[in-house]
C-alpha cells in the first residue's frame, strides 16, 4: 500500500509545484497532434493521388482497348455514361438535342482520343496536377493522347461523385479547348 501512495504523492507535489512543467508537457502533446494530423493529411493526399491516378489509367486503358477491339472506332456515349459526371451528362444530352434541332453538329474531336477522325489511339505520362480534398473533391490529370500521326497533351478534370472518381471535363491542351466551355458557347449560340 504504502508503495503506491508514495509515487502517487510525488506526483501530487510535482503538479503543484511544477505547473509549467504540465504545460509543457501539453503544449508537446498538442505540438505532437499537429505533426501527426499534417503528417496523415499528407498520406492520405499521397493515398488518393495514386487512387484517381489509377482510376484515369483503367478509364483510358478501357478507351484504348474499346478503340482496338472496334478496329478505331470509339463508343464515346457509352464512356460519358459509364466514366463521367452527372453534369457533364446532362450538357452532353443538352448539346445532342441542340445539335438535332439545329441540324449542326458540335463536336469537331472525340474527345475521349483527342482526334478529329477514328483510329487507333493509345495514353502516356499520366500525371496528377491538383487535388483537393476539400467538401468538393477534385482532381486533375494530364496525359499525352497518340495516334498514329500526332501525340495531343491533354487533361482531364474530376470529381468524386457516388463514391467515385468520374471526368468533369476534358482539355485539348494542343489547341487550347476547354470542352466543356465549348458546349456552354454552343448551348448559348443561336444558330438558324
């Protein structure tokens, strides 16, 4: 009995008496907590950066395979569904209504490959350029589009809708194009 009392009434006394030692003590705990929650912050950007990595390689290795087995042709419809977010859907339906109405046609490229005409395609040097991990997820993802003329650096924005990792928006970095602020310009246009 008398062993325990004994250190339990030092540290009594130390308490009293030392108080700037207990707040040292809690200012390298809170100091500790704020390296730790930096240090999972940054592992856990590392984890997701190489999740949306991933995710882009499978979606555009499927494009490359869709575009081989298809002797060049492409199913770009079927990928909006299957690899892109509700909003990017809902313009795209906006803009093949407009393109039926109008009797014009919007797109110029594919912008699945980046090409003008089907062919084979094939995807290199994939990089994630931003992430944010804010309460809206994003991300964004350059990579190099060859075909059997030309190689096109392009990119593509996404968010995480529905548990995944779905394009918001696709970049012609060759020329410029925003694709998706190309459909708002025609969406906007009058065109008789």
């Amino acid at each position: 009995m008398w062993l325990v009392a004994i250190p339990l009434l030092l540290v009594g006394c130390q308490a009293k008496n030392g108080n700037v030692r207990s707040n040292d003590a809690f200012v390298q705990v809170r100091d500790t907590a704020v390296i730790l929650n930096k240090v999972n912050s940054e592992m856990s950007m590392q984890i997701e950066r190489g999740v949306v990595l991933q995710r882009v390689k499978d979606i555009f290795g499927i494009v490359r395979s869709t575009t081989m087995s298809c002797g060049g042709a492409y199913i770009g419809d079927v990928l909006d569904r299957a690899y892109c977010s509700k909003s990017w859907n809902k313009m795209l339906m906006d803009v093949r209504c407009k393109e039926e109405q109008t009797c014009t046609l919007f797109f110029e490229i594919e912008h699945w490959t980046m090409t003008t005409e089907p062919g084979f395609v094939s995807f290199d040097e994939f990089e994630v350029t931003q992430l944010s991990m804010d309460s809206l997820m994003k991300a964004s993802v350059s990579f190099i589009a060859l075909d059997c003329h030309s190689y096109t650096p392009a990119r593509v924005d996404l968010v995480y809708e529905d548990g995944r990792w779905v394009i918001d928006n696709f970049y012609d970095l060759k020329y410029k194009m925003n694709v998706r602020e190309s459909m708002k310009h025609f969406l906007g246009k009058d065109i008789i």
